[in-house]
C-alpha cells in the first residue's frame, strides 16, 4: 500500500520530503520493535481496546459507505469491513478464546497467502520467482508461529500483527528515503522502488515496473516531459474485454474463474479476455500476439510460465475502433481524466521499442497496468505538495484494494480481470468520489433516509388508512 501511495504522490514528492519520509519509516519501525518486545512477556502495555474501538469505528465506516452504493469497489470494500469488523469484535472482547480465534484467523490467513505465493511462483516462474518462493517460505513459518501458543498462549496475536507491519513499512520508507537522495532528477518512483534492475529479460527495457532498467530509463531516446496543454487533458481510457464477455457461450459458470484467468466457449476453447489503454487521438496501447497462441487445455499449463522459452513475437494494434471493428466492443471502460501524459509517453516510448509477448510475463494486461501506473505517478503529489495528501490516501478503501491487487497480480499474473479492479481503484483514489469520508457520510446518511422513504411509502401503499367516509 505504501508503494501505491508514493507513485500517486511521485518521485518529486519523495526527493523532496525525503528527510520527513526516514523519520516517519524510524518513527514505525520503533514502535514496531516496542510492540514485538513487549508482546514477548506477555503482559501488555498496548492499548488494545482503543486500538479495537478505532478498527470498529473505520470496519462501520467502510460498511455504511459501501452500503450506499458509493464507489467502484463495493463488493471488496464490503468484504475489508466485515473482515475488519469480525477482528475488532474479537479484540475488544479481550478474551482468551478471542485471542486463539485471532491468532487462528491470522495464520490460516498467512498460510493461504503463502501457499499462493508458493505455488504461483513454482508454476509461473516470473523473474524473481525463487525469491517470492521465499517469502512464501516465510509466510508459512509465521502462520505456524502464530497457531502454536508459546510463549504469550496467543495474548500476543495482534501486537505481532500490527509490529510486523510496522516494521518492514518503516524500513521500506528508510530506504526509500535514502535511495531517493543518490538517484538523478529523472528517476521515476518505481526506480526508487527498485531493489535489483538486473533480473530482467533484454525485451523488459523500460517496463515501469519493479524489473525496470535504470540506464536505459534514464539515458534512452525518450522525449523530455512537455509543459501542461492550454485546456483540458483528452480522457484516458482503459478498455477491458472480460474473459466471459469474449468468449462465445461460455460452457460452464465459474464466478471466480470466468472474471480473473480465463472462460471456456461452447467449443472448449479458452479465452482469456484483453485489455488495452487508449488517449484519442494519437495514443492506443494494445499488445498481441502476432500469430495466435494455441490455447487449447492440454497446452495451457505449459503456456502459464513466464519463462523466455514462452516468448513469441507480438505486435501492436493501431486504434481501438478498427479492434472492436474486428473483434467486439470492450466489455468495460474505466476513464481517468487526469494523468501525465508526458511520463506515459516516456513509458510508451522505450517499451514498444520490443515486440515481445508472454502469456504470463508481458501480456496486454501487464502492458496497460504499467501503462496506467506511469500515466498516474505524480499524479495526486502534483495537486497538492502537502503531507496532508499521503495521510488521507493511507485512510482510503480503494488504496487498500488496489494494493492487494497488484500484490496478486505481480506473484502470479496480470488478467483483464484484475486491469479491471485495478483500474477502477486507482479511478476512485485519483477521481474520489465523495472527495472525503465527511462527504461520504452525508451522503450515506442522505441515502438511508431515502431508503426509509421509500419503505414509509411501501408500507403506507400496502396498509392504506381509511378515509372518514369509509370509518364505521
């Protein structure tokens, strides 16, 4: 999350508030230390019930909120707030079998989470696949930390929670924070973020991801940023054909499968959707295959590796128009009204310089998610140069939902299906709507007293009062 929330405020942003972001990391990962080591006795200073009571009160917020209606994620944020409500339930009670419930919903949590990231990483083999492993590894080892009592008999629980991430955050600020003070003017925030360049594929020159190339994005022949435009910008859009709005007769219903991997036609054959970023008049970001791959399901398993063996030559599409002419309309679009165009050209300008494609690796939808983050970094920072900006950001919905996304999608694969929720998170944190949770609470509020209205109104129409003239 803190990730997302340093590309939306950008690289400026961090260079120039670097000192403020390495005492803010210092400042967490203290307070990480302190909780961890007084978890460890297991006589506990941290206010615990107040730390319930705020997780209540955020866990409601989040639940009112989605229940009006309001903003693109309802079903996720639906889901972040009765999770959250069920563990602030839980710690409030203060209560011996609170404490082993939690401690047992965190480690089945770790364990999921782990073994996900183990089995994406044995099957897909993204670059770095052997490190993800390992974080797999070690997110197992803490859900068997958290499952056996010794030594605080599950007291503990949610200080080891709250301490662990304070503690990788807080280092992950330190070091951003000191990178950004030993980089050039140019470097965008995902180099900051960059741990190790050198891991990638030759084609990967440019990607504005974590496997981006330093050099080649700070010295390649890509146009210096352009001064705003008189006017207002053109719209961004994000076309994505879903897997089950491309195929043709989708033989069976799976929910989950149909919207983020892939939709089987009336044939068997598998489709697994597209996705492409398109600015009119001259911008359209469509990555295909040159020659189609045989998607076939005995094939398929092979094709999910993200390994150079699976590269073949792709090329890209010129406008939207002429794609839907030949294909079909995109299912969804999500548009952003503003964006750096000029660090999207940059973008655009060293990735299409290779015409790769991997299933896996380098598909259409990697392309316009890399595509999306490059168009948005700086994008909030650039507004408004406060702090106030990151504070609220780390208190929004979406931001959490974003990030979860992104975490799934980068140790396994980019689908249309994800670019989707991806798009549309990233939409309602850089267009928010309602502009704060003030709003949203009177609009929220707005929208329940029109629901009893309504009901007021049905109730009447179904239990009508005698007139004086019908009365005995």
């Amino acid at each position: 999350m803190i990730r997302l929330v340093l590309l939306l405020l950008g690289a400026d942003f961090i260079r120039r508030n670097w000192h403020a972001l390495a005492v803010a990391g210092l400042a967490w990962g203290t307070i990480g230390v302190s909780l961890m080591i007084d978890a460890l006795d297991g006589v506990l200073n941290f206010p615990l019930a107040l730390f319930g009571y705020l997780l209540l009160l955020e866990s409601l917020v989040t639940l009112w909120v989605a229940h009006s209606g309001m903003g693109a994620q309802k079903t996720l944020r639906q889901a972040k707030g009765g999770l959250f409500l069920l563990i602030a339930v839980l710690v409030i009670t203060q209560h011996q079998a609170s404490n082993m419930a939690l401690a047992m919903l965190f480690g089945i949590a770790f364990t999921i989470g782990g073994a996900l990231q183990i089995t994406s990483a044995l099957v897909v083999r993204f670059p770095r696949w052997r490190m993800a492993m390992f974080g797999g590894i070690v997110q197992i080892v803490l859900a068997i930390i958290f499952f056996q009592p010794y030594p605080t008999h599950y007291k503990g629980t949610v200080p080891y929670c709250l301490a662990l991430g304070l503690i990788f955050g807080g280092w992950n600020m330190i070091w951003l924070a000191l990178r950004s003070r030993v980089l050039p003017q140019q470097a965008a925030a995902d180099v900051l973020a960059e741990r190790n360049g050198s891991h990638q594929r030759p084609f990967d020159a440019g990607l504005h991801d974590g496997a981006a190339d330093l050099q080649t994005l700070l010295h390649g022949p890509a146009p210096a940023p352009a001064a705003p435009a008189a006017g207002p910008l053109p719209p961004m859009t994000v076309h994505v054909w879903t897997p089950t709005g491309s195929a043709r007769g989708p033989a069976r219903r799976q929910p989950v499968i149909d919207r983020y991997i892939a939709a089987v036609d009336i044939h068997g054959v598998i489709s697994t959707g597209h996705a492409a970023l398109e600015i009119l008049p001259d911008l359209y970001i469509s990555l295909y295959p040159a020659e189609e791959i045989d998607r076939s399901p005995d094939q398929f398993a092979r094709l999910l590796r993200a390994t150079a063996d699976n590269d073949v030559k792709g090329r890209y599409l010129t406008d939207y128009r002429s794609e839907a002419a030949a294909w079909c309309e995109s299912t969804e679009k999500i548009v952003f009204r503003d964006y750096r165009r000029a660090s999207l050209d940059r973008f655009w300008q060293h990735y299409r310089q290779s015409a790769i494609y991997n299933l896996t690796y380098r598909n259409c939808s990697s392309t316009v998610a890399h595509a999306l983050e490059a168009a948005l970094e700086g994008v909030i920072g650039g507004r408004d140069r406060h702090w106030f900006n990151a504070v609220r950001m780390m208190f929004t919905p979406e931001i959490w939902v974003a990030s979860q996304i992104r975490k799934r999608a980068v140790t396994m694969a980019w689908t249309p299906g994800m670019v989707l929720d991806y798009a549309r998170a990233l939409r309602a944190v850089v267009h928010p709507r309602p502009l704060s949770w003030a709003a949203s609470l009177h609009l929220a509020l707005r929208q329940s007293r029109r629901l009893r209205k309504g009901w007021r109104a049905r109730r009447v129409d179904r239990n009508p009062t005698p007139s004086t003239s019908e009365r005995p």
